[in-house]
C-alpha cells in the first residue's frame, strides 16, 4: 500500500508477505469435518503514518476435529514480543452444529491498541483489556446460550498532550437466543466503572429480558388475489 495524501496528510507506505497452508477433509454434505493448518500475515516494510507497523505479524493457528475444536488461535506479535491473541476450543460436533465452546481475548495491552490507534495519534498507556465467554450450541444450532465477562482496566488515552483520567470497566452478561422462536432472553447484564477505586459507573439488568424479531412472511402470503 502506498497513500499519499495532499497536505497536511501523512504519506504512508507498507509491504506485507502473506502464507498460509491449510488441509481439510470434508464431510458427505461437503462441509468441512476437519481443518489443520495454519497462516501468517507478516509486514516486512512499514513507513510514514504506518511506521509503526513495522515488524509486525499475525498468525492464525487452526486444528479442528468432527468432534472438538482442538484450537483456532488468532495472534499479534511484534517481532518476538507477543501482543495478544484470540482463542476458541472446546467440544464441538460439526455435523450436529452442537457444543459448548470457550472463546477467550487475552494480553490485549498498550502495545497492540497504540497500533491500532496510530493514524489518529492516541497513545493508550497502561491500558489492558480481557474477556472470556463460554458459548454453548444446542439442537442443531438453533438454540445458543452465551455467558462471559469482559475487562477495560486501567484504560487511558492520550492525545496531543491531554491525557484522559484512569477508568476501569467491568462488564458481565448472560444471554440465550432461540432462532426457531425468533427471540434472545437476557438473562443478566452488569456493568460497573471505577475511577481510582471509586464508584463512577453502574448499571444492570433488575430482571430477564426478552427480545422478540418479527419473521417476514412467506411470499406467497403477500400476494394479491385474482
């Protein structure tokens, strides 16, 4: 990529290699049963408004059975430094579309967000963000329960030269969606927010709620009559 925008733009320019290799076996109805390989994006060249991303790469790692996602991990690096990475195992019937998977976002720090926040200059400091969620698939994938938590610690910003206070955020959720009745159920949803261990941010569900989607009728239900 090469941009060079007009003035007062940053020109930009970057060079990535991306390989991969993957073999897969597939079921009678041609889904994907099993899938080992892996891919790595790796920038070899990064300058002006990119310079940041110079040495940096993200590899994806997959080993998955009929029966169980052994491991697909999604991961940054910066050089040899690690910068976080996105993970999903656990049982899982591909056939059926039945299991209960943990998907888990960790060591997510200031290293991986100031590279996503360099074109609008943001530094974000001691920042550091997780989440883990078990997600479990029933009837044939139709009936879906997710539960998990997430964590903003120690989030600032900074940005030609004012700095945000530190704030914490905590989030937990507990919610289920049944495609065949067109409806999700939240179960529960806190959220809480501290500023140098005070209070600043509360909120939260005092009961389940139910969210219902209408399903547009067949065609032929809207045609006129002759």
């Amino acid at each position: 990529m090469d941009n060079q925008p007009p003035s007062p733009g940053t020109n930009a320019f970057l060079q990535a290699k991306l390989n991969g290799n993957f073999t897969f076996a597939l079921a009678p109805d041609l889904k994907p049963s099993s899938i080992q390989g892996s891919t790595r994006l790796g920038v070899s060249r990064a300058e002006g408004a990119l310079a940041q991303l110079a040495a940096f790469a993200a590899t994806l790692d997959c080993d998955v059975s009929p029966t169980e996602i052994k491991q697909v991990a999604f991961r940054f690096q910066m050089g040899d430094t690690r910068l976080g990475e996105l993970r999903v195992s656990g049982p899982f019937d591909s056939e059926k579309t039945e299991g209960r998977l943990t998907i888990e976002l960790v060591n997510i720090d200031k290293n991986l967000l100031n590279l996503a926040g360099a074109g609008g200059g943001l530094d974000f400091g001691p920042t550091t963000i997780s989440s883990t969620n078990e997600i479990q698939l029933a009837k044939s994938g139709t009936s879906i329960t997710a539960i998990g938590q997430f964590n903003l610690n120690k989030l600032q910003v900074t940005r030609a030269g004012q700095t945000t206070p530190t704030l914490d955020l905590h989030a937990d959720y507990n919610v289920s969606v049944d495609r065949l009745a067109s409806n999700a159920v939240l179960r529960a949803f806190n959220l809480s927010g501290t500023q140098k261990s005070n209070p600043v941010l509360r909120g939260e569900l005092t009961s389940p709620m139910t969210i219902a989607w209408a399903i547009p009728p067949p065609p032929s239900a809207t045609r006129p009559s002759i």
